[in-house]
C-alpha cells in the first residue's frame, strides 16, 4: 500500500534534490541544455503527482536518483532525461509519441527500452530471470544507454529495498540482482554499481555468512590496529622517493567478494587472510611498470598472483596491474597499479568512453565487441533457460588470450577448449573441425588451452560436430552452435523415415503424395516445414492415417477397403493350414497373433481360445497367459508350420546415442538383414540417449535374433533387446 504524502511538503525536497542534481551536470558539463532538463523535471513530476513508493516518499525522488547515479558518471544530457522520464509510460499517461514531440527521437527509444525491460520484471518468477536478460541484451544491440539507465535504476531501488515488506520478494529482486545484473554492471566495468548490487543483494540472501564474515573481518582488523593507513604511508613514500608522482588508497574487502574468493578457493574462514586491497595510480603507463618493480623489491611476492592487465586487457577495457605480496605482520595483500585513466575506466567502465556533449562513445564499436558476441547467441539458443545458463558462464568466467596462426587474439572463458577456440573463430571453422594443433603439436579437440597458446585449428568439409562435444566445451557460442546442429542433424533423420512411411501408405493406396496439399496443411499440423510433420510421424506422435485423411479425404474409403485387405492378407498369414499346426481343433478357425509378445516363427507357442476373436497365439513365457491358469479348457496345443513366404512382426526395443546420424544407421542396418520397419515409436528421449520401440517384419525368429546382433554391435546402439510381455 502506498502511503499518502502532502503533496506539497513533497515538492520542496523533489525540487532541492533536482537543484542537486542539475550543479553535479554543470560540474562536468558547463554547457549542458538546463531549459530541457527543467522540462523533463516537470513532466515527470507532474506525470508521477500522487504517486509515492513504498517508503512514504514521492515517486519521483527514484528518477532523480537514478540521474543522480548516471550524472555521477558524467553522461550525457539525453540519458539523464531519459532517467527522469524512464517510468513515465509504464505507470503515467504519457506517450512515446508526447517524448518524442517535446524530446525528440532519441530520447523516445532511450525510454521505450527500458519500459521494455521494466515490462519484464512484471513477469512470472519462473520466467521472469531468464527473459530479463535475453531482452536486456535487445535492447543493448540498439543503444547501450538503456542499460546504464537500468542498472542505476536497479541500483537506486537496491539502496532502498529495506522498504518492502515482505522477505520473500526481497529475495527475489535480491537473487535477481546478483545472478544477472551485478554481472551485466562487471562486464560493463561500472564498478561502483557492481560493488553495491553485489553487497547489498548478498546482505538479503545470506545474513549469517555476512556476520561470519564480518565478524572475522573485525577480528582481523583488530589485529593489526591502523595497518592500512600504515602500509598507505609505506607506499607512498616507496613511490615518491623514486621521483614518481603517486597517489595511494587502502580499504577492506567486501563481505561479499570475500565470501566469493572463498568458494572459488575453497577456502574455510579460518583460512581467511588476504581481507586488504591498495591501489597505487601514477602518471603513465611506464611509471606502472616502476612501480610494480619498487613494490616487489619492497615486499615479498606472491607467486601465481600477478596479473597484467595492462598489457592484455580484459574484454570489458579494464587495465591495471594485479600483485599479490607479504606485507606487515605476515599478511597478505592484493596491491592495484594503474593511471588515473585507467581508474577512471575501472569505476566508470563503458561511461568513461561516453561524450557528454554528443552522447556518443569515444571508442569504436570494437571496444565493445563483447556485447555482439551476446547478441549472436540469442539466434542460436531454442529457448531463454538455455540463454541464460550460457551467458552467465560466460560473464562469471575468468579470462585466457590465445593467438591464431595469423596473430589475432581470440579471448575466451578460463578452461575453454579448442573447440571453444574454433567457433570463436568462426561458425563454419567450428561446424568442420576435425583436429587441431597447439603450439605447433598435435592435440584432443577437448584440450584444454592456456593464455599464450597459439591454435591451429584443422578443418575437413566433411567433419560435423559432435553432440559428446557439449560435454566439455566452455562458452556458450559454442554450445549453441553443437546443440543447433544435433537438433537438425536429428530432424533431418526422422524427416527422411517419416516421409518413407507416408509414401509406403500412398503406393499401397495406389496413391501419390502431392507436395502442394502437404504444403498446404501444414498449418492444421502446427509446423512450418514439411520436415517437421514428416518426423512427427517417424516419433509416432502423428499417425499415417491421420495425415492421409487430413491431405486426401476423398481416400477415406480407399482406406478403409486397404485395412480390410490387410486384414485378409493378415488372416491368410495366420490360418492354420498355411502357418500352424492345430491339435484338437476344427480347420479354418480364425486366428491372431498376439499383440502383446509378438511371437514369430521359432518361438514356443500356445493358442488361447478368445471370445469374438477364435484363437490368438501367444508366447509360451507370455504374462498375459497368468489370466488363463484357471481354465486350462481354454488353452490349444500349437505349432508353426514352415512357410518362408509369411512375415511376422517382431518387437525390438533400442536405446541409441542421441547423436546425428543414429537413426539412420540403425534403419539401414534392419533393412540390410531384410528386415521391414512396420512401427516405431519413441518412447524415451534425454539430452544423451533416445529410445525407439520398433516393430520389424520378419520370416522367423533367427532372422530376428540376426538383426538384434548385428543392431548390437553397431557405435551408436546403447541397447537393444526384444520385447516380449
């Protein structure tokens, strides 16, 4: 419920709060347009009159805040209007159409994407998370100020999320925050939002971790009373004695980074010691160098603990240096070097680039290929859960620099494979990969690369993927790419047995498929291609009859005449003149096979007298016979008769690899033993196997008994056995 506020005592604090915020603007941009901004003021504060949030306050305060946010990373005019109108069209009466009018153009879109992406958060839980970041990565292809706008808008109602109530929704947003984005705002580089979505969200989720945490913390600093002002000072002179201009600041780790470098490390808390971080910024690229040699010749180094990142900097365009060193007291500490334009970079990240004056970014769109990279993954993933679980790998991942033949870099997740490697090189490289070498020698496809390497990948027209692959690869392009081509490897399969058994149905009609009616009623199937509803029929999710009825219903009774031949075909099959021998029983008895064991000729049988049906011919270990023990009249001596002309159908249960090109395999495989596929199901299907029940045409039981060795020792057959009830 919201709180009722005067309406004009809340004025008075919207107006200083937007004075505020209009010096910070003229801070940093001394010709900045006030008339528009006091515009956009007004509209919003007229648009969200009488409405206040859940802590009492106007609801405009949250708009200003966010600008506050954005001017403290010194955009530009237009994103900061955006910020006091980004709630305007979803909860007012203004439209696009009246922004554009008084705004123009540009500010509209900025507006409609983030009413997009606020939009989302009304969602389902259950779909909510995943969709959120599918359509905020949408949204960043267009203008990547709609997602500065939202995450400080994320920012602000974190620093505020104590007002809600309930504890349940402020898990939510919380979880929602760190796992989507926190990581958005750290590929960004923003680190000033990325710190406090990350404390404040991991404060929700887990209070008792955070007070261990910090108990330990305190412990620590206890410790070593006035330890970090200590080594500032010890810096700093180490520095400026050099005759290198430096400025030096200390602080304690966050709970919640700690808290991270413990799961990473699987660390214990007792084992929590390296809590302090310094950072040195110093005038040019060459002072960094220095500087990091003075440090190591001050203080121990930490081996496995330096990073240079200014020489290969991460994908987001952070440069600094990392170093790990024994400082006083035998601790630890994590020691940052860099410029002042690089620290400026890493707690701005992509608005550092940003021109206040034009709103356009002073680096080439290459600085932020990583965004496209995302992009690209939304064509190649069938769903949003898929989406998702393969960015957040990416983003979380630390990263590894490899070379091609050529030079080019190619950045990749930390535990990437050359397969990895190889789509990122390109889609067709990673489709007809076949081999690779490192660093000039022979490797697995699922070698693991290292920064330095250099990849040649091996390519052959022939080669496709495989679906093992997705065992081991590490970034989601390239998962993607595998799982893309599986599912049409596998359409392709089941298109071409489908369409087989629809035009077997339409030669024993006498009948021709014609493409245009099938065409034509793809719709009444629910599929877009031909492919797709000849694969339903090979799953058995869409019978034969079904489609020739819905294609040609003129042959209905050419059907109906065609089942009552098979029946007189079948009938011939069974009679016992012709296929058994019949102690006590009068010649010319209707028999039939029964459906549920499928005997064939060589198996043990027994008749079982039916009421309506005459005889039907089971197996002698079938269970259906429990039902006849009490009537022992019932049962019927029989024997097979030879007859090498008759088929019978004997059932077959396979569970394959789920690979491209198993079903073919195993099709040609039966047809190799002259055997006839009569039915097939799919009864059973995960991520690695399916499972087919098949019903095979055979003359008797050592043929069938053939064609399940051979089936068995095929590469992609997990298991084949008979099915017999």
């Amino acid at each position: 419920m919201k709180l009722a506020v005067s309406a004009v005592a809340a004025n008075e604090p919207l107006d200083d709060a937007f004075s505020d915020l209009l010096n910070r603007i003229r801070s940093y941009n001394p010709f900045v347009d006030l008339d528009r901004l006091k515009s956009a003021y007004e509209l919003g504060k007229k648009a969200h009159s009488g409405q206040f949030r859940a802590s009492g306050e106007p609801y405009f305060s949250h708009p200003i805040a966010v600008g506050h946010l954005l001017a403290d990373m010194h955009l530009d005019t237009d994103t900061i209007i955006t910020a006091l109108l980004h709630d305007t069209v979803e909860d007012c009466d203004v439209t696009l159409q009246d922004i554009s009018a008084q705004f123009g153009d540009e500010v509209s879109s900025l507006v409609d994407g983030v009413t997009k992406l606020s939009r989302i958060e009304n969602q389902s839980p259950d779909t909510r998370q995943a969709e959120n970041f599918r359509k905020l990565m949408v949204a960043l292809s267009q203008d990547i100020r709609v997602l500065l706008v939202k995450l400080a808008d994320r920012t602000h109602n974190m620093q505020t999320i104590n007002s809600i109530g309930r504890l349940e929704k402020k898990e939510r947003i919380a979880r929602e925050t760190i796992e989507i984005f926190a990581p958005l705002a750290e590929r960004l580089g923003i680190t000033q939002f990325q710190t406090e979505l990350e404390d404040t969200s991991f404060d929700i989720l887990y209070p008792e971790m955070r007070e261990s945490i910090q108990n330990r913390l305190e412990f620590l600093a206890a410790e070593s009373e006035n330890i970090i002002p200590r080594i500032c000072q010890e810096l700093q002179s180490l520095i400026s004695d050099a005759g290198i201009e430096c400025q030096v600041s200390g602080r304690r780790k966050s709970a919640y980074s700690i808290w991270r470098k413990m799961q990473h490390r699987q660390m214990s808390m007792d084992q929590l010691a390296d809590i302090m971080a310094f950072r040195i910024i110093v005038p040019t690229i060459s002072h960094c160098y220095s500087a990091l040699g003075m440090v190591h010749t001050h203080y121990p180094m930490v081996m496995g603990r330096m990073k240079d990142y200014i020489s290969t900097p991460k994908r987001n365009g952070y440069r600094s240096i990392h170093t790990g060193v024994i400082g006083p007291l035998n601790r630890r500490i994590e020691i940052q070097i860099r410029t002042a334009e690089m620290h400026d970079l890493a707690e701005r990240g992509v608005a550092a680039h940003w021109d206040y004056k034009t709103g356009r970014s002073e680096k080439s769109e290459g600085s932020f290929g990583w965004v496209q990279e995302l992009i690209s993954l939304i064509d190649m993933n069938s769903g949003a859960d898929e989406f998702l679980e393969n960015t957040k790998m990416d983003m979380y991942a630390d990263q590894v620099f490899c070379f091609t033949p050529r030079g080019d870099l190619i950045g990749l997740p930390a535990g990437a494979t050359a397969v990895d490697f190889a789509f990122a090189v390109h889609s067709k490289v990673g489709r007809h990969c076949c081999g690779v070498e490192i660093n000039g020698k022979i490797r697995q496809l699922a070698s693991e690369l290292n920064n330095g390497d250099q990849v040649l990948i091996k390519t052959d027209p022939d080669a496709k993927p495989k679906a093992e692959w997705e065992e081991f690869v590490a970034t989601g392009r390239a998962r993607s790419a595998i799982r893309r081509f599986v599912r049409e490897e596998h359409l392709a399969e089941f298109s071409r047995v489908g369409r087989a058994l629809l035009e077997k149905e339409y030669r024993f009609h006498q009948a021709a498929l014609k493409e245009t009616a099938l065409n034509a009623s793809l719709s009444s199937f629910k599929v877009s291609r031909t492919e797709e509803l000849f694969a339903l029929i090979a799953e058995g999710k869409i019978s034969v009859s079904e489609v020739m009825n819905r294609l040609n219903p003129e042959l209905e009774k050419t059907q109906k005449s065609g089942q009552n031949r098979r029946k007189e075909i079948k009938s011939k099959n069974k009679e016992g003149s012709d296929t058994f021998n019949i102690t006590g029983m009068n010649p010319g008895m209707a028999l039939h096979v029964a459906n549920c064991c499928h005997p064939v000729p060589g198996d043990k049988i027994i008749g079982i007298l039916t009421t309506g049906k005459g005889l039907t011919i089971h197996f002698r270990e079938c269970m259906t016979l429990n039902k006849y023990t009490d009537v022992p009249e019932l049962w019927v001596k029989v024997d097979w008769k030879r007859n090498d002309k008759k088929r019978f159908a004997g059932r077959i249960q396979v569970t394959l690899l789920n690979e491209a090109g198993a079903l073919a395999a195993l099709t040609t495989i039966i047809a190799q033993q002259a055997g006839n596929i009569s039915y097939m199901q799919i009864s059973k299907r995960t991520s690695d196997f399916f499972t087919l029940l098949l019903d095979v045409d055979v003359a008797n039981l050592s043929q069938l008994k053939s064609i399940i060795a051979v089936v068995r020792t095929n590469q992609y057959v997990e298991s084949v056995e008979r099915v017999m009830i």
